[in-house]
C-alpha cells in the first residue's frame, strides 16, 4: 500500500524494512534484533525525514505503527517541524494479512524467514488500533 501511495501522490517512499535490510544485511536474524537494529535506525531516520518535509516533499514511510508509542514518534516527527500527517490504518481480517504474507514470501525471498504465521500471531499481540485521542488523522482503509 505505501508504494501504491507514493505512487498515486508522486511523493517519496521511505521503508524502514529496506534501510534495515541495506545497513544491517547480516545482523537481523530475530525480533529481538529487529527491535535492536529499528531503535538504532529511528533517529537517523527522525532527521532525515524531517529535513525533506522542510523542503516541501511529501514522504510516505513505511514503518510499523501497531502501538500507540510507534505512533507518537510518527507524531512527535511531523509536529516538531510543524508539518502535517496522516495514518493510513488499514483494518483486514487476520486471515487477509496471512494471505498477504503468503504473496510477500514469494515476491520477496529475502524476508522469508520473518513472514512467517508464528511471527504475524506474535507481533499481532501486541497491535493497538489507532484510537481517536492520539491526535492523529488517520484513514481507515478495510
């Protein structure tokens, strides 16, 4: 979906999943490390993004926004340079996503091992739906 948008909206993409891949080829083998190497990643990221928006160029990012907390650095992001925002929260069936992710696997090899079943139920417990009171605009997309 947010290469669709960027697409649509001729803006530019940015995914953690690619930098993590780039920077960190070899050294992501589990969540944990997952979680290691993204809070490394983040205010590298923070700045850079904040210093395209300065320049007037929309960005999509295609980073994780399961939590309320993943979602204020999103926030916290855009509102520190006044510039604005909008979640796409895209609210499908369990079994939408595990098709998803059948279809991933194939079109990308190299993620395999993370789009799994077991590692979709063990993220998922975690997932907090947007709600309203973050401040956030988001679009509900089923």
């Amino acid at each position: 979906k947010a290469r669709k948008l960027s697409l649509e909206k001729n803006t530019l993409l940015i995914s953690e999943g690619e930098w993590l891949a780039t920077l960190y080829p070899t050294e992501i083998s589990s969540f944990d490390d997952y979680i290691k190497y993204s809070a490394i990643l983040r205010p590298l990221m923070k700045t850079h993004v904040q210093k395209i928006l300065l320049t007037g160029t929309n960005v999509v990012l295609d980073f994780p926004a399961n939590t309320a907390k993943q979602r204020m650095w999103f926030k916290e992001l855009c509102e520190e340079i006044k510039a604005g925002h909008n979640l796409i929260f895209i609210d499908v069936s369990d079994e939408r996503c595990l098709e998803q992710i059948s279809k991933r696997r194939i079109e990308q090899p190299k993620r395999a091992p993370f789009d799994t079943k077991e590692m979709f139920l063990y993220v998922s417990k975690h997932f907090e739906a947007p709600l309203e009171k973050e401040g956030l605009l988001f679009n509900v997309i089923n």
